[in-house]
C-alpha cells in the first residue's frame, strides 16, 4: 500500500491512537499512512518492532468515534499478534 510513517505530529489519528494504547495498557505501534481513496484501515509487521497501522481514506469519511471504533479493532490485531 505504500503507507509512510508518520510522527505524532502528522498523524492526524494519533491522539486517538495514544488513548486506545493507554487504555489498553499497550506500547504505542507505528502508524501509516497511505495515500489512497479507498476506506480502509490495517494493522501490519511482522514481528514486535515493526508492528504498525496504516488507515487511509477513512480519515476523509469517519467521525471522531466511527474512526476510534476502527482504530481500536485495527489495535487489537497488532496486540493479539495476528497482523501478518
């Protein structure tokens, strides 16, 4: 998908991102974003340290708690392991 990472300061999730993970008692994962107009967001990596999320799309078209919603289902992938 071609997701760049992105810093606190671009990710426009990641307020979002920092509350789940806290709430979760979990380290915070990468995020990613990637160009593209399709509503779609994923959790990636394929071990402990590249761990990631990348949403796209979703960000144009998702309220506050929609996108929440989508993040923290994307979160739990990343923390059972499944993201491959």
């Amino acid at each position: 998908m071609k997701g760049k990472i992105v810093t606190r300061e671009q990710a426009p999730t990641s307020g979002v991102v920092d509350h789940l993970c806290a709430m979760a008692d979990m380290p915070k994962p990468q995020v990613a974003i990637a160009r593209c107009r399709h509503a779609d967001a994923f959790a990636t990596g394929r071990d402990r340290a590249r761990r990631g999320l990348c949403n796209h799309g979703i960000l144009r078209r998702l309220d506050e708690p929609e996108l929440e919603a989508v993040l923290a289902h994307e979160l739990s992938h990343v923390a059972h392991r499944d993201s491959l």
